[in-house]
C-alpha cells in the first residue's frame, strides 16, 4: 500500500539540509509520495528505508528497462487507467519481427527501415525502438547469428530474443552483453529454466501465457524464483481478447494492486492479421489501451507514422504544455540584414512560424521567448509576454550583434505592445507583423529594414 508523505517522513533523517534539492524534509516527503521524485535523491536515508519506501512507492505496473546507455528503452511505470487522472508514463514500444526462418533481404529490409524511419515532429523524434529477433527455426547458430545481425545493423535498436529453448536464449543473450535484451518466453512447462536463465543474464523475462489466468500462475512461479523484471503476452491473438486482456490487466494492477499482472504487456498484431492495415488498426489500439510493447510484422513509413503520432498524442503530459527552449533561431542562413521576429515558445506556435518561414525561404532570425507553453495571446494576458519582458529578452539574446538593423516583427495579435515596446526599446523600429502565420512568406518577402543600413 503507498505511503503517505507523513509515513515517508518519518523514514527520512530530518536534516533539513536541501541537498535534495528540496528544501526541507516534508517537502521532499510529500513529493517522494505523490511519486514526482525518487527516494534515492537523498543521500542520507538508510538502505532499509530506501527498500521499505521504494517499494511502497513502486508503480503498480513495473518499469523495465532494457537496452543500454543512451538508446536504452523503458516499458511500464505506468500508474493510472486514464491520461487524464494524471498522465502516461513511457510510450508503448513499437517493435519490428524478424525471424530465423526470413531471407537475408527481408531481414536487411527490416533493419534498414528500422534505422531510417525516424521523424521529428513539433521537436520530438520519433522511431521504434527494439527489433524482435525470433528462434523460429528452433537452431542456435541461426539464431545466434541473427541476434549478432541485428547488434551490427543498428546500434540503438533494443533486442526482444524469442525462443521457446532456453539454452538458445541464453546464447543469444550473450551475445548482447551490455544491451540487455526481453527474453521471451516463459511458460508453465518451462518456467524454471527460463527463470534461472534470466537470473544468470540479469535481464528481464516476458511471460508467454495461453490465458490470462495462466499467466498469472506463471509470474506467480517467477516472483517465486525470485525475478522481479517480467513482461506479460496473456496469448491473446485477437483484437478483442488483447483488449480485454490489457484492460483487465491494467485495472487489476492499478485498482486492486494486484502483483502478478502488475507488469508491461506484450502484444503481437503481427501475430493477429495478416492485412498490414488490419494489423496498423490493432496496434493503433493496443497503443491506446495499455500494451507495454508491441511486435510488429514490418515497418512502413505510411503506417509507422501515424502509429508514432499517436503514441506521442496519447504519452504527451496533459498536465504540461510542449515547448521549445528559449534562444535565437537561425531559418534557412540568415545574416545581418535578414530580419528578425519574435514569437511565444509552445512547441506548436514555434513549428508552425518557423515552417512558414521554411517555406518561404527568407533568412530569418526567429526570437523565441519563453512564455511556459503558452500561446501568444494566452501568454499575454497571463503577463508572460509582455513588453517588459520582450525588451529584457531582446536585450539579452544577443541578436543586436547579429543584425545592422533594428526592425523587430512582433506577432499581430500582439499589435497594442507596439507603442510600449517602443518605449523599452527605443533603439529598435518595432513593426507589427501579421496575425496568422501562414502569411508570413508574402511579409517577409515584402520586408525591407525600416532605416537603410
Ligand atoms: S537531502 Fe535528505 S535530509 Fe536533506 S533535505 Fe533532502 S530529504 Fe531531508
């Protein structure tokens, strides 16, 4: 059962002393309780107490981490039913299958696009982020072999090994070393040797269940054994039966804290349709209802794109507005006669201005302000971007050494700063752009510095 911060309290020494970067004990408490920081950051608390909070405090699903360094992946984590209660922790993992029974050009295919299927939208990348390699014909070598294809073919990709033999896993686990790898999957049958396998590579173990209820007599065995790092596929090879298995997975683990399934799931649409649109439709809804990771037969642009905006929609913090840092943008190599204009910094205001300004192929030096995500009107009446602080971060950016000139294009909505701007700027001509974006390339086409230089 979670602790309450007075709970949490009384574990702490009570020093006071801020190196938690908080400032007192309480406040540290009550933030360790509402799961915003790791009981870790204080370098005092006892081991004792570090296990008994940590493990109160432990999301109801548990996080995995597999992977390592930069690249590394995480599933689970997650604490609630619904983004909205509080927010989505670690987007489901989009997985691409390749097999020891595939051509060496299918299995090439599927790595090259694993690498160069990377998008950036309002400033995120998006890609997929492991390769499950299956031992389909039953052959260590082949398998071995694989697992050494995929490491050599992609250094990011995290690796799902799938084996119905354990001693293949473990040779195949070897060779991965420090990228830890899912190793899949344990059954009724074969839980004991799968588990003594994980143990020996220290890397975490999916459960490969016929039904729900079997699943959880399996990571029962497992907890029994000792592991705690698991991944649960129920079996489930229909859209409705996955569903149903991931919502009762969820609530059983959110609701009732119930431990057996308090884990990521695995779910397969590659094992579900053939159809590639079929399969896009049940991914598209395990990303939604709650998969940890999900297998996929290939990736496509056309299918992986949207599969990708839709995870970043749904793992995105409602809590919290996107946004960009503030600093000086250069667009398309501006240079000391290009012009310059100013802008809020929430994430979808930047990348709209500058694809306008992309697209119109004008230099330009786009100002971002900082306004906490808020839009430009919105920030505005909220005294986030004002003409005090427009001045202050001009005079600050340093954009007065890049330019000669000193016209300043503010957003048009903004219009009414114009004569106080003036006044804490008056070295510079501020000019009043226009309301929409999307007119801009006809404006600063049009733009010519107010004075000579
Ligand atoms: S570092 Fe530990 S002792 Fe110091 S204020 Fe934070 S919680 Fe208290």
């Amino acid at each position: 059962m979670a602790l309450t911060g007075i709970q949490i309290l009384k574990m702490l020494p009570k020093k006071n002393c801020g190196e938690c970067s908080i400032p007192t004990c309480l406040a540290f408490a009550m933030k360790v309780a509402a799961g915003q920081v790791e009981i870790d950051t204080c370098p005092y608390v006892s081991d004792e107490a570090k296990a008994t909070i940590g493990e109160a405090s432990a999301p109801p699903i548990r996080t995995l981490k597999l992977g390592n360094g930069d690249n590394a992946f995480t599933a689970g984590g997650e604490t609630c039913m619904y983004r909205h209660e509080k927010r989505f922790v670690n987007p489901t993992g989009i997985a691409v299958l390749v097999t020891t029974d595939m051509d060496e050009a299918a299995v090439s295919g599927r790595i090259d696009r694993f690498n160069t299927l990377v998008y950036e939208r309002v400033g995120v990348i998006m890609k997929a982020e492991l390769i499950a390699v299956k031992d389909s014909k039953n052959d260590e070598a082949s398998f071995t072999a694989l697992v050494q294809k995929v490491l050599d073919g992609s250094a990011r990709a995290a690796l799902i090994l799938i084996s119905d033999t354990p001693a293949h896993l473990a040779a195949a686990a070897k060779v991965c070393g420090a990228r830890i790898p899912l190793l899949y999957g344990a059954t009724a049958d074969n839980a004991a040797a799968m588990a003594q396998v994980a143990k020996d590579c220290s890397a975490p173990l999916a459960v490969k269940g016929s039904n729900l209820d079997n699943c959880v007599d399996v990571t029962n065995t497992l907890l029994a054994a000792g592991l705690k790092d698991l991944a649960i596929d129920t079996g489930a090879r229909t859209l409705r039966a996955a569903f149903e298995d991931n919502v009762v997975a969820r609530r059983s683990a959110v609701k009732a804290k119930f431990k057996p399934l308090g884990f990521p799931t695995l779910t397969f649409p590659c094992e579900m349709s053939d159809d590639p649109m079929m399969e896009a439709m049940i991914a598209s809804i395990m990303i939604a209802k709650y998969a940890g990771i999900i297998v996929l037969s290939d990736l496509q642009g056309d299918i992986l794109f949207p599969l990708l905006l839709e995870r970043m929609n749904i793992f995105t913090d409602p809590q919290r507005p996107m946004v960009v840092t503030e600093d000086v943008y250069p667009l398309t190599g501006p240079g000391e006669d290009s012009p310059v204009v100013i802008t809020c910094n929430f994430s979808l205001t930047y990348f709209i201005v500058s694809g306008e300004i992309e697209g119109s192929k004008v230099p330009t030096w786009l100002l971002i302000k900082d306004t906490e995500g808020l839009s430009v009107l919105t920030a505005w009446a909220a005294g986030k971007f004002g003409a005090d602080m427009i001045a202050q971060f001009v005079k600050k950016s340093g954009i007065e050494d890049k330019v000669k000139h000193r016209d300043l294009i503010i957003p048009g909505y903004l219009a009414s700063l114009k004569g106080e701007l003036e006044e804490e700027l008056p070295a510079w001509n501020i000019i009043i752009g226009p309301r929409e974006a999307g007119h801009l390339p006809v404006f600063l086409k049009e733009w010519k510095p107010s004075k000579p230089l």
